[in-house]
C-alpha cells in the first residue's frame, strides 16, 4: 500500500479557522460586557501595583522575609499556637458535624417515608422546609462575623473560634451532604423503606455505603478550610496562630511572617495527604 496517498482527513482539508468562532467571540463579548460594570464598582485597578511607591514598598516587605525567624522562643511559641489552630478547627468541624448530621438525616427527601407514595405529608413537608431554612441561616453568616459575636460573649480566644466555625460550618455540611445523599443511588434505599425498615437503617444500608467515599472527602476538604478560617478568626482575637501572624504584621516583621505562613502550607498540605488517604482507605 502506498501510504504517501494517505491523508489524517479522509473527508478533505481541516478548515483554516474555527468553525465555532463567531459563537466564541459572541460569548467573550457578552462576557466582557457583564464584567465590565462589575469591576468599575469594585474599583479594580491592578496597575496601582506596579506604581514606583508600591513597588518600593512591597520590595521592602518581601525582602524582610529573609531571614527566617527561628529562635528557640519564637518556634516554641508557633509549635504552641499552630496545636492551638489544629485543635480549633477540628473541635470546629466536629461540633458543626453534631449540627449537621441530625438535620441532614431530617432534610434528605429520600430518607422520607411518606414521600415514597410520591408526595410527602404536609407536617414532614414542614419540618424539612424549616430544616432547610436554618441551614441557610447557619451558612449564609460567615464564620468571621459570627466570631465578632461571640467574642464579645465568651471573650478573645480560641472559644469564640470554634463556636464561630461550628455554625458556619454546620450549615455548609448539611447543605451538601443532603445534595450528596440524594444524588447518589437511591433505589436500595427505598427499597428498605418500603420493606419497614426506619430511617437510620435505611441510611447506615442504603444511603452512607455508597457515598461514604464521597462525604468522607468533602469532610476533609471543609477540615483543611476550618484550619485556614481559624487563621483569618485570629485577626478579631479569636486566638491560635492567626492572633500571632496579625501580631507579626503590624509589627512589620517579616520573618515571622514567613516563617507562620510556612507552617500554614505544611497544614494544608497535611490535610491533602490525610484527605488522599481516607479516599484511597474507602475506595
């Protein structure tokens, strides 16, 4: 055979321009248009940073990173407030777990068991709607203004944190293991039900086997985002390591700077490499 006849394009030539162009640049433009008035009212300029004072100015900063802070008091005092960071975002997340599981259990349509005829009752109908409305409620305040409250209940330190992360998050997690529950496989699930089987059992044998996986992941991933809520907490006194690093900054110390926000990429990574794990644990 000879293949020097053979062409990629048994059909002819490849065009010489994107069929679909038109339509694309239709889209960007309509893009650009809507993007338009919504920087104009946020007032973003980027090109202020690279104006002589600013560059200067992030130049000193930067260049005060170097060296690292590393005295025997200063990483003692960072091996101590980076538990303390630990330790509120999972009381965090384990408290906002307490919140969420019992009224996700009450929101998930599936779980219902008047809903199998079709149409749920109107009291069940009720309640999840209520359900539903207070995870809006929990979620839709974010967790720093929920820290405001409470330090001005229980004072500055890591109490008014974890309070703060266990509403916020008690919401977010309720709202999404629901939507992970109910798009999941259901039909083992009613299946129990209609055979009169309750609620939990219907969840621990029909519902949580199948995204186990799934749910154990997002926890994970909404663990990792306590710990770095917990850092941003710390600048309304809300204690750990974020207290420090606000100290740090006003201070213009650069080195601490670093040093702390090293800590917060070994964190994060962490949390990645335990999220891998449990993954590859359950799948």
């Amino acid at each position: 055979m000879n293949t020097s006849t053979l062409t990629p394009f048994p059909f002819g030539s490849p065009p010489l321009r994107d069929p679909a162009w038109v339509g694309r640049v239709a889209w960007l433009s309509v893009l650009v248009v809507l993007l338009w008035p919504l920087t104009v009212a946020t007032e973003f300029k980027p090109w202020v940073l690279l104006e002589a004072d600013n560059l200067r100015v992030s130049a000193q900063f930067i260049s005060s990173f170097w060296p690292l802070a590393h005295s025997s008091e200063f990483l003692l005092m960072v091996a101590r407030d980076t538990w303390r960071t630990v330790a509120m975002a999972t009381v965090g997340v384990t408290l906002a777990l307490v919140i969420a599981i019992p009224l996700t259990l009450l929101n998930t349509r599936v779980l219902s068991v008047s809903a199998l005829s079709g149409r749920m009752a109107r009291v069940p109908f009720l309640v999840r709607q209520a359900v539903r409305w207070l995870l809006i409620v929990l979620r839709s305040i974010p967790e720093l203004v929920w820290a405001l409250v409470f330090v001005r209940v229980v004072g500055l330190g890591p109490t008014a944190g974890v309070l703060a992360i266990a509403l916020t998050y008690g919401g977010m997690l309720g709202k999404v293991y629901g939507e992970i529950l109910e798009s999941s496989g259901t039909q083992p699930t009613e299946t129990l039900l209609r055979n009169g089987s309750g609620r939990l059992q219907a969840f621990f044998y029909g519902l949580l086997p199948t995204s186990a996986a799934e749910l154990t992941s997002y926890t994970v991933y909404r663990w990792e985002c306590a710990i770095r809520s917990s850092v941003v907490l710390g600048f309304v006194g809300a204690g750990g390591l974020g207290q420090q690093l606000d100290n740090s900054m006003k201070m213009f110390n650069g080195g601490e700077v670093a040093s702390m926000l090293l800590v917060f990429v070994a964190l994060v990574a962490l949390a990645d490499r335990v999220s891998a794990g449990l993954r590859k644990a359950l799948g």
